[in-house]
C-alpha cells in the first residue's frame, strides 16, 4: 500500500544544515481530480502545492503560507494556501490548458508556466502585518524559482527539487519535493556533498516511488550525523463551506443573480480553490438576500 502524504524535517549534527523531505502523491491527486487538470497543469500545480506544504513545514494553528506563480504563461496564475495543519488547497487558472512535451515523457512545465513573472511568498503569521517576499521567476520549473527566493528574500542558500510523475492515464502516480537549506556556520565541503549527492540520485520522483521518507533522507546525508526532528501528515482540504458561500451572494447585485436563476433554474456557486459546487434555488437565494440564512444542501 502507497505510504500517505507527509513530510518530515531533519537536521545535521550541528544544526546547521536543515532538510526538508515530502511526500505529496494523494493531495496532488486530489488536486488533479477536482480541477480536471491535463498532465502539464498537473505538473504545474503538483508543484506549487507541494512547494507551499514545504515552505508551511514551520508554521502551526491558524498561520498561513500563500504561494502564487504568474510566469505569464497560458496556464496563467497558479495559487496555494498551506495551513499550519499540513492542509492546503490551491488551483490553476487554466487547468485544461496543456503544451507539448520537451521530449516524450518529459513534460515542459516550464514554457506551460512561463518565465516573464514573479513567484510570490505571503507568511501569515498572526502578526499586525504579513510578510511578503516577490522575486522574478528564473525558469517557470518552480523548484529553481524556489530555490531563488530563498536566497534572494529569506538569504538562506537552498537547494530545491520538485516532482510530479503523471500515469498514462494521467493520474498522479508520485508527488513530492526536497529542500536542503545552509543555515549559518553550514559547512562548504558538506553543503558540496549533499548537493553531489542529490544529482546523482536521479529525479526526487523516483525515490519517493521506492522508498519511505527516512530511508531516502538516510540516503541524502549518508556519512553526515543527522537525525529527523518530526514529521507531519499532509492533505489537500479546502475551508470553504456552504455557510461562507452565502456571503459571495449576499454581495451579488440583483442582476447577477435573475440571470441565473432565469438560465439555469439555480444559482451556482463554485469554490475557486477547490472546485466544489453549491446550489441554491430561488427560495434559498430569498433567504439569504433578507438575512434569515440558507436552506437546501
């Protein structure tokens, strides 16, 4: 049976070298299977989830890590909100958008994402004011990208990979990503191994295809003490709900709403996020504009 989505932190022996290992497979897939993605968007997203997931390895309760991509490509913006659970939730603005391949097998997310753009980090912390970090995108592969807002805006050297293998029948067959970061006083000669190490190793895709997430940091550091800190289930799960969706039609104008109602009997209305669909009917409609609530499921 497949392992379940999780992510684990571990650290050298003297601290100062920090790696961050996930597995994403089931939220990714999740991900696919609400917002219909072809295999690039999927890809696409799988990355930028994963990518938020690992960024949010930190934060805890209500605190929020949001990551957006825009390279200007024709998938247009890609958007993810990790939780301090190890939730997140993210979509694609052209899901059903999809490019040629580089080669056959290999997809070019790159050219889907495009790299006339900025990738986009907002910690939400519980603060007055979020932190907010933008650096323009190197590459649209999202892993690179990553790796240069980490130095550029947090000045912590990182080495990122990235992966999302989609089956013929364009379901996610693994998902996940690894984050090496040289925290202050990491030593050069060891930061050179781990990353000599991790090229050698292939794509992040198939390790996780064959091995647990310990035995596969056991692998990155092998010779360097380390030992793994925690580790964390992770899931795709959205906070919408049908009680917030009837604020959206409170603040729908008179118009919006006759139309609907008049074109398809019922007004519909789909959470961006997840792709969830909630129905009213006229008299739920009623309900809501006069401030008694809803009705219906």
């Amino acid at each position: 049976m497949q392992e379940t989505d999780r992510i684990v932190r571990a650290m050298n022996e003297e601290k100062n070298v920090r790696l961050l290992l996930a597995r994403t497979t089931r939220l990714v897939e999740e991900a696919r299977r609400r917002h219909h993605t072809t295999p690039t968007a999927t890809a696409a997203l799988g990355r930028v989830l994963t990518a938020a997931v690992m960024i949010g390895a930190d934060i805890k309760g209500a605190e929020t890590v949001t990551l957006r991509v825009n390279g200007g490509g024709p998938l247009g913006t890609l958007l993810a909100v990790a939780c301090g659970d190890g939730t997140v939730r993210g979509y694609v603005a052209e899901p059903a958008v999809d490019v040629p391949e580089k080669w056959p097998g290999k997809l070019d997310v790159g050219s889907a994402v495009g790299s006339n753009g900025h990738l986009e980090v907002i910690k939400d912390l519980g603060l007055k004011n979020p932190f907010a970090g933008t650096v323009p995108l190197v590459s649209g592969e999202i892993a690179e990208d990553l790796a240069y807002y980490f130095t550029l805006s947090e000045q912590i050297p990182s080495l990122v990979a990235l992966g999302v293998y989609v089956e013929r029948d364009h379901s996610v067959g693994v998902a996940g990503g690894l984050i090496i970061q040289a925290m202050p006083g990491a030593n050069d000669e060891v930061l050179r191994l781990i990353e000599d190490r991790v090229q050698h190793l292939g794509p992040i895709t198939g390790l996780l295809r064959q091995e647990q997430l310990e035995t596969v940091v056991d692998v990155v550091l092998q010779g360097i003490a380390h030992e793994v800190i925690d580790s964390k289930p992770l899931a795709f799960r959205c906070r919408c709900n049908r009680e917030r969706v009837t604020s959206i039609i409170a603040a729908l104008s008179d118009e919006d709403i006759h139309q609907a109602l008049k074109t398809r009997g019922k007004l519909e209305v789909t959470c961006n996020f997840c792709n969830e669909a909630y129905d009213f009917t006229a008299e739920d409609v009623a309900r809501i504009r006069a401030g008694t609530g809803t009705v219906g499921s």
